[in-house]
C-alpha cells in the first residue's frame, strides 16, 4: 500500500504520518456525523410523501441511537482483531449501503432496516471509540488536542453537509439530498484502505512524541473476547464515578444527538422557518462547536476536568431554556447557536480525561465504550421521546424545558467525582 512510502517521503519533511491517520479518522467521523444528522432534515419530507408521522420516524432514529451505542463498548474489539483499516472501510460500506439504498424504501420496515439498522451499526463500528484508538496508539503527547480535533469532526460534518443536503431537498427532492454523503462514504473508505494502519511500528515509526529511543517493538496486545466488554463492566459497576459519568453522558446524549440533531430542523419548520435557514442555523452550531471541542481538548489537558463539565452542561441547559423564547429570529437563534454550539461535543475531552484517569490506560477505552453507550441510550431516549411529545402535544417545548433541566442536574452531579491528582501518563493515554 502507499502507507510506507507516503510515510517514509512525510518524514523527510519532518511531518509525522500520525498527522495523516487523524485526517482519515477526521474524515470517517466527518462522513459518519453527516449520515446521523441528515434524516433529521428529511423528516418533514418523508412525512410529506410517504405518510410517517414524526413519532414514527423518531422510533427508527431511535434504534439507530441505540445500536450506535451499543457497538461502542466491543468497537475496541473489532479493531484489535481486524484492523483499523478493514473495520473502517466495513463501517463506510454499511452507511453508504443505508444512504443509497433509502432512496428506493416506500415501507416503514424499510426506514428501521436501513437508517435504524444499518446506519447504527456502521456509525457504531468506529464512533469516538476510533478517536480514543488512534489517540492513545498513534500519539505520546498532544492526546487531550487530538481527541478534541477528532471529536470536532462530527461538528464539522454538519456544517458541510447538512445546509447543501437542505438546499437539495428543496429544490431536488430529498432522495438528492442523500447523494453527497454516499459520495463521502465512497472517497473516504478509498483512502482509509490506502492509508490507514493499525500502529506506528507497522511502517517502522515511533508514536508522535515519543522519545527517540524507544524501541520499535509493540507490546502484546491484552487477548480480548466478545465478553471481555462485560468483565470490563462487571468490574466497575461498583465505581460512583463511572455511574456519574455514564448518567451524564447519558444527559449529554439526551441533549443533543437525540433532541437538537434529529429535532432542529421539525422545530424551526413549526415556527415558519424553512428547511434551508434552520440548517444553516445547525452549520453555525458546527462552526461554534468545532471551535469549543478543540478548545475543550486543550482545556482539559491543563485544568479540572470537572469543573469544566460543570461549565458546559450549565450553558447548555440554560441555552435550551432560551430557545423557545428567541422567536426563531435570526438574533435569538444565532444566540442560541453561539452558547449552544461552544459546548456541543466538548463535553467528550474532558469525560474521556476523567476516564482514563480513573480507570487506567489499560481499560480506558472499553469503560469509555460503556459510557459512550450510554450517551446514545440518552439520545435514543430524546429522538422517540420528543417526536411522542411532538405528535401529542403539537409542541417541542416540553422536551426542550426537560433536557434543560436534565443538563443542570449533570452540572452538578459532575462535581460529586472525587478530584483527580495531577496528570500522570496513564492520565494522558486517554
């Protein structure tokens, strides 16, 4: 493959190819994050045509959110026994299949086998579990920013795709508007099978940082089952911190993907505001939150991680609160769009610090798995929860006001985890 060589002529230049893994795990998020937030704009659309009301094309979200987060805990798996590259590309393959094939569904059956099915396990198969993967195997230093510019990529995901996917509703249809993220999908999945490798020694390179002297030998890798997730889980299922930080993500989850993501667009259009604007709205929260991850990432190296979550979910409860109230102006939402958007994802640096400093290097990723699942519990609970509150109530307000709640509540439950000690390297390998 062109890994070694590309490798090889990068490093004459003094670029590390470790640069090059995190564009291709930027892109796979990025393509990945587009596919999860586009049927949010099609709701409308595919109630129109086909005759689904929003409770029922929520419930089909919803078991999308559940698979994606069920899959987090035994990613790690796949990718320690197939390879970063086969499980990517497997993983693109699946979302591509679930976009493409959607433009021919005319039964609901149809909705849950390909968007709820297919796409939750595809997303599933990498989620931010690749992010965590590459970070600890590919980088000594820096993995606080890596992992903030890598979750950053489900920010600017949206911010490409989901202003030119409305775009193309209104003027092509919605099965159009799926086009480009299949497009994605395709290119992507290229070159993460030319490109991508499972560790720096592959190519005879040490991790980013890593001191010159350090052998080029890999450590055995910890033999791992498919039941390993759950003696991982049985093992910490007495820890206070990992159910503070499992309900929190779980708020995290219910606040966002599964309330904001699949919901937004259905909201604005209650309130006369076309398809077009309401996306462009989301793409100013993904500009807003690319920003405030990768700051997260660098804040969460330096200060209490705690504290810093404390900050994140009190802005962004108090930022639902507001959105009934702003009109739907293009000033009440843009203000929503700036407080709301700075904290999006940046809740996941300073979780994923917290993790790995609790738990150690060795177990982080699965725990993280566990409670990334259960972040996407949250948002299968908000996708299905909010639609129900929509076709009974003809109204989000209700859903908006409890998820605000909901976020104050996880500002201060974050403050019971016991403070950490300074940062040691195990700490770091989150």
């Amino acid at each position: 493959m062109l890994s070694y060589p590309f490798s090889q002529w990068l490093e004459r230049r003094g670029v590390h190819f470790a640069w090059v893994i995190v564009a291709i795990t930027f892109l796979t998020a990025l393509t990945s994050s587009a596919a999860l937030g586009l049927p949010g704009a099609l709701m409308q659309p595919l109630s129109r045509e086909l005759g689904w009301d929003a409770e029922q094309i929520s419930s089909a979200l919803a078991v999308r959110f559940v698979l994606f987060g069920l899959m987090g805990p035994f990613a790690a798996i796949l990718m320690e026994r197939f390879g970063l590259r086969n499980v990517i590309c497997v993983a693109l393959g699946l979302i591509a299949a679930g976009m493409l094939l959607a433009t021919h569904m005319t039964q609901f059956w149809h909705l849950v086998a390909l968007w709820g099915i297919l796409l939750g396990l595809g997303s599933g198969m990498t989620a931010l579990v690749l992010s965590a993967v590459v970070a600890n195997r590919w980088f000594e230093t820096h993995r606080g920013l890596v992992v903030g510019v890598l979750t950053a990529s489900s920010a600017t995901g949206q911010l490409l795709f989901l202003p030119v996917g409305a775009w193309l509703i209104e003027h092509y249809g919605w099965r159009t508007a799926v086009m480009p993220v299949f497009v994605a999908c395709a290119i992507v999945a290229v070159l993460a099978f030319l490109c991508m490798r499972n560790r720096p020694q592959d190519i005879a390179l040490r991790p980013y940082g890593a001191d010159p002297a350090t052998p080029l030998v890999v450590a055995p890798a910890v033999k791992m089952t498919f039941a390993t997730p759950f003696v991982i889980l049985r093992s910490v299922a007495g820890n206070r911190t990992f159910w503070i930080l499992f309900g929190t993500f779980f708020i995290c989850g219910l606040s966002t993907n599964g309330l904001i993501q699949t919901h937004f667009i259905s909201l604005c259009g209650d309130s006369g505001l076309s398809a077009v604007p309401a996306a462009s709205v989301l793409a100013m929260m993904g500009a807003f939150d690319l920003f405030g991850t990768i700051l997260s990432g660098w804040l969460s190296d330096r200060y209490d991680n705690r504290k810093l979550l404390f900050w994140y979910y009190g802005l962004r409860g108090l930022s639902l609160f507001w959105l009934p109230y702003s009109e739907f102006t293009l000033y009440g939402l843009s203000l929503f769009a700036m407080f709301y958007g700075l904290d999006w994802i940046a809740t996941v640096p300073p979780t994923v610090k917290l993790v790995g400093g609790t738990f150690g290097r060795e177990r982080a990723g699965m725990v993280f798995g566990w409670i990334f699942a259960g972040h996407q519990l949250g948002a299968a609970v908000a996708a299905y929860g909010a639609g129900r509150i929509r076709t009974l109530m003809l109204t989000y307000n209700p859903a908006l006001f409890a998820a605000g709640a909901a976020c104050l509540v996880a500002a201060l439950l974050v403050l019971a985890i016991q403070r950490q000690k300074a940062a040691a390297p195990a700490v770091q390998a989150a």
